[in-house]
C-alpha cells in the first residue's frame, strides 16, 4: 500500500516538472563528474566503475555518471522517473540500465 501511494506521487510530481524530477541540463554535461561530485568523494574518475544509483530517477544523476564514464544501473520505484532517465540517455547516447523496484 506504501509503496504503490509513492510511486503514485513520484509519477505525479514526474508528469508536473516538480523539484526531483527535473532532468539534467545541457551545461550539467560539460563536465558531469564535477556536477554531480562536487566534493571529490568519487577520486575524480569513474570510468569503466560500476555505480548503482538507488531511487535516484528522474533523468539527472544516472545520466550524468554515464557521461562520465560509469556504467550505471538506477533502481527506482517510479516508472514515470526511470523513463526521464531513459530519454536523456537515448538523447545523449548513453547506456544506462534501469530497473523499476517490484515491491508492491
């Protein structure tokens, strides 16, 4: 019941453009990694690592670590998210994986 009320909401909040849900811009991709690690946490480079992203959809953090050189799978509860990051990658020529969580 919990899960099915969230996905629900992040579906909702997906369709209007609600904080979360917005996609990456086209500056995020001049430089992905900094964008997305701002603290360095990352090393400075994460091609070829593999990087799960969890309840992370919406088109922004998985595609960026794809462009900048992970291979990245994204779990999330939201179809609506994953198809957000599935677009930008498709846009951007990037491989990324996503998987919808099940629990229902």
């Amino acid at each position: 019941m919990t899960a099915s009320h969230n996905r629900r909401a992040w579906d909702e909040m997906a369709a209007k453009g609600q904080r979360f849900t917005r996609a990456a811009r086209d500056e995020d991709f001049i430089d992905p990694l900094a964008k997305v690690d701002q603290l360095g946490w990352l090393g400075g480079d994460i091609r070829g690592k593999s990087l799960l992203c969890l309840a992370a959809g919406g088109g922004k953090h998985g595609p960026l670590y794809a462009a900048a050189g992970a291979a990245v799978t994204v779990v999330d509860i939201s179809p609506a998210q994953l198809e957000l990051d599935r677009e930008v990658a498709a846009e951007r020529r990037l491989e990324l994986k996503t998987v919808r969580s099940a629990r229902r």
